[in-house]
C-alpha cells in the first residue's frame, strides 16, 4: 500500500531523524525511526521512514517521544509495526481493518504463522479468526452499513447468493460479526466491480472445505469426551489455518505470473 510522507509541524526534526540519540525503556533499549526501518528492511523492502510517520499518523503507532521530540521505538512497538506490514503485505487488509485487528487484542506473528511443534511433531498453526463462538454481538442492517460503507443493495445481493445469511429478530435483520466482516471485505472487492454473484465461487470453495474438514474430524467432534472433544476443535483450528495458509500462498503464485 502506497504511502504518504507526513511530518507534524510542531515537531523538531533534525535534518536525519535516524541520527537522533537512542534511549532505554524498562523492557530494554530503545530504537530510533532509522534503526526501525533499517531492522525491517530485509523483510520488508518498500518500507521507509516516510511510511512509519503515515501508519504514526494513522493512529497504528504511538512510539514515545524525545524532550526533543525525536521519536524511540521499544521492542513491542517494533513486533506490532511488524504485524501491521505483514497484514498488508500477506492478507492485503486496509487500515481500517488493520485497526480493529490489532484493537481485538491480535499479537505479533498470529497470522497464518506456524507456531511450536504439536503432540505428533506436527507444526501447530494460529488461526486469525477462531471457529469457536464468536462473542455473539449482533449488528444491525444499518449498523453493518455505516459500519462497512457497504450498499444496501451489496448486502442484498449477498444475501441472496447465500454469501451471508443474518438472523431475524423482532421483524429486524441481524448480523454477527464474522458476517459483518465478510460484508465488509466484499464492499472493499465491489470497489473494482466484483458483486455478490462473483462471490458464489468463494462460497462453493468454503463449503467443499468445511465438508472435508468436518469429515476428517467428525468423530471426534461428536464425542461425549470432553478431552477429546477439546483436542479436536483444536486441531480444526489448526487444519483451518493450514487450509487458509495454503489458499493463499496459491492465489499469491497465480498472481505473480499476471504481474511478471
């Protein structure tokens, strides 16, 4: 995402910011913006100073600052810096998103990242989002379209392509707030033309998965084993990690091919 160079007027700047003096925070020493953007150059090329003042200004970042108003960076502001570009670098989610993940209490490397070893020497995979219950906030049509910017139209499309489906309560159309972010993803793709009728593709894929990952797990789901019910929902959401992984990673390789 292409970045805007922003500087506050009321700071003072040196003419090199990345030469200003580094400090220390309780959690250890603390970085200045160059040293940032030097420490995350080779993961990520395209960053620069410019681009940690926008997400800065953006309200994503709050480093603290210098008397001289140089800003110091600690090791937790780095890792969430990190998260931020990997969120747009590898799920291509805008600002807006972005926000709302890191305020639901996302951490560092919890997207498709693979994590410590499982019970049978199997990598064990985070999840983004948890098939487990949601936290049962339901929103409203209107809710849900000051909240995505969708069209009213958009939604009933959706709807009826059974891309979402809502819950009726009191005559009124509800949403839960996994819908409400698929709503919100699709208004993103009508941007460049796609409609509901497009997303019928993503619905069938979902569905095929969802079978084959239920059939793989379906016994022990059912059991009346607490433990192993515990361990199967567990490892459906390490299978629904890896499932997710692995689309992307071939819709990344088909891509490239377009762009070469």
């Amino acid at each position: 995402m292409a970045a805007r160079a922003t500087q506050a007027t009321d700071e003072p700047i040196p003419a090199r910011e990345s030469d200003a003096p580094a400090g220390r925070t309780g959690s250890g020493k603390a970085l200045t913006i160059g040293a940032v953007c030097k420490a995350l150059t080779q993961e990520f090329p395209d960053i620069s100073i410019s681009k940690i003042r926008y997400l800065e200004d953006q309200k994503l970042l709050a480093p603290r600052r210098t008397p001289g108003g140089y800003r110091l960076y600690t090791q937790g502001d780095v890792a969430r810096l990190r998260t931020i570009l990997r969120m747009q670098r590898d799920e291509f989610l805008p600002l807006r998103v972005i926000r709302q993940e890191l305020a639901s209490g996302r951490a560092e490397e919890t997207a498709f990242a693979p994590g410590r070893g499982g019970r049978d020497g199997g990598r064990v995979w985070r999840a983004r989002v948890s098939v487990r219950e949601a936290t049962g906030a339901l929103y409203s049509m209107e809710d849900v379209l000051a909240d995505t910017k969708a069209e009213d139209k958009l939604v009933r499309e959706l709807e009826e392509y059974g891309v979402v489906k809502g819950e009726m309560r009191g005559g009124v159309r509800y949403f839960d707030e996994t819908e409400r972010e698929i709503i919100a993803a699709v208004a993103e793709l009508a941007r460049y033309g796609v409609g509901g009728r497009n997303l019928r593709v993503f619905r069938s894929s979902a569905d095929r998965e969802a079978n084959l990952l239920q059939q793989i797990l379906a016994p022990a789901l059912r059991s009346r084993n607490a433990q192993r019910r515990k361990e199967a929902i567990e490892a459906l959401e390490n299978l629904a990690a890896v499932a997710t992984h692995l689309k992307h990673l071939l819709l990344v390789r088909d891509l490239r091919k377009i762009v070469r």
